[in-house]
C-alpha cells in the first residue's frame, strides 16, 4: 500500500492529536509515551522525521520510532506501509508496544524487529492497608523546594546511570515535567540526612482524582541499603492516599526482580494483559543484499 498526501505543519500536528485520542478510547493506551507527547508539545515536528496522514502516523527520532493507526483505519495495510517508511533508512531502531497491541508482532518480523524487553503496570488499591516503613534515624523525608533541582538531578543521574530513559534527565526535562498540570512539589518527596544532604526521592504523579503514580523512585548508589527505597515509596503513597487518590500504578521492567520484590511486599500486583513491550532492531539494513 502506498501512502498519499502526507501532511505537514499544524495540520499533522492536529491529526496526530485526533490518532492518539482515538487509540486511547478503543486500546486502553496512548500510543506515545510521556517522552515522545513533551517532545511534540515542546518542539512540534522539528528535528524529527515525520510520515502523518489522516488514518496514522510513524516518528522517527533518532533511534526511535513511534506508530500508531486509527482504529477505524486498521486492517487496510496503512500500519506496515507507515513502518516501512519509518525504518526504511539503516541503522538500529526501537519501537514500545503500549498494551502490548497484537498489531506490533505482525509489523515486527518482517522489518527486523525483535522483542527484547517488557515494562510491567503494577496496581495497588489504596484501600488496602499499608504496613509503615520509616526511614532510618539520621533520615528525614520532605517535599521538593524551588532550591532542591541541582541535587535531584544529580541524584537522579547517579541512580539511573545504566538507564537512560530515566537517567539522561536534565535541567530542560526537568522544568518540561513541572511545568505540567500535574505536577506538586508535595508529591516530590525528597530523603535528606541532618546534614541536608540529599540521599533518595519518590516523585509521585497524580493522574487524575481516582488514579496515582509512583513516577520515580530513586535513591543515591551510596545510600542503598538502608531501607530508603521502602521508606520513600511508602511515603509517597500515603501522600497520594491523602489526595483522595482510590489506585496507584507503576512501571517496572519485568526483569528487575529487586524492585518487583519490593512492590510485591507493599501490595502492588501484575495482570499479564497490563505489560509494555520493546522491539529492537539491530543494524540489519547495512547488511541486506
């Protein structure tokens, strides 16, 4: 299938807007993760390479590609004509499954793609009772101040350092994410010791006034250990439980079992059907016949 009359400018913008609506009603998922929807809030289309069309769109922005398709849209070949497209040119390529969409293992073989990692969605009701879990003595927990950013980020980037999803997060993606309705600095609880230094953090993220997040929690490589990680996520959820807040969710990779043991232990549950899945693509292209 061939794809005509691509559209550019505001009009693409607004039919990408019309395509993600349209997937969250019918797939239970936005087809863009959070980085990709500050990317085109932020910065529109510029710097990326971009295939919009009424039914769909593919992104390509550096090594990554987004897709989606219109519900009403699918099953007419416009998937893989976008696809083809989008990792046409050489190189390595990684593409998120949001839900897990049986669409993605159909498109994935034939462009070279293999699944290679899953993100769970864990669930806990607040209803459920919670067991405490206090910080250590010499650890206070406090909300976010306006002088707190350089210390969270470093703090940030010494405990994702081999994630750089997360770990990558600098001052302009820090001022995106707080410049965003949801944002609370009381949801921003930071770990100090008495000396005020910064040792961990739970950012917590509220959805809406049903539905919670644990966003990130993160804690200094030569602070764990301690009992920090528990203490901070069960602090941050007693705080979204004080919002009025009826479930929480999280992400965690599948294979990080450290952290799985940990939300397991406070009542944080999996359902199969609520996994995230990356496809990967290594440099295939450059050696094709």
């Amino acid at each position: 299938m061939a794809i005509d009359d691509l559209l550019t400018g505001e009009t693409a913008l607004a039919a990408i807007a019309e395509v993600r609506r349209a997937c969250r009603e019918y797939d239970g998922a936005d087809p863009l993760d959070e980085a990709a929807h500050l990317r085109l809030k932020h910065h529109g289309l510029n710097g990326l390479d971009a295939w919009v069309t009424r039914d769909g769109f593919a992104l390509r922005r550096g090594e990554e590609v987004d897709l989606a398709v219109a519900p009403e849209a699918r099953g007419h070949g416009t998937g893989g004509a976008l696809a083809g497209l989008a990792c046409a040119a050489p190189g390595a390529l990684a593409a998120w499954s949001h839900g897990d969409h049986p669409a993605a293992v159909t498109l994935a073989g034939p462009l070279g793609f293999a699944r290679t990692r899953e993100l769970w969605v864990m669930r806990r009701p607040t209803a459920v009772p919670l067991a405490a879990a206090e910080p250590p003595a010499d650890v206070s927990i406090r909300d976010f101040g306006s002088g707190d950013a350089a210390a969270f980020l470093a703090v940030n980037a010494a405990a994702f350092a081999h994630h750089a999803e997360q770990g990558d997060l600098d001052v302009d993606g820090l001022e995106e994410r707080m410049a965003e309705p949801w944002f609370d600095p009381a949801g921003l609880l930071l770990a100090v010791d008495r000396g005020g230094r910064l040792l961990g953090f739970h950012w917590t993220k509220q959805h809406d006034a049903s539905t919670g997040e644990v966003y990130v929690v993160g804690v200094s490589p030569d602070a764990q250990g301690r009992g920090l990680g528990r203490a901070l996520t069960v602090a941050g959820l007693h705080h979204l439980a004080s919002r009025g807040v009826e479930e929480v969710l999280l992400y965690v990779e599948s294979d990080n079992t450290a952290a799985r043991h940990l939300y397991d232990g406070i009542g944080f549950t999996h359902a199969p059907t609520d996994t995230h899945v990356q496809y990967r693509r290594s440099d295939v292209l450059e050696h094709a016949p």
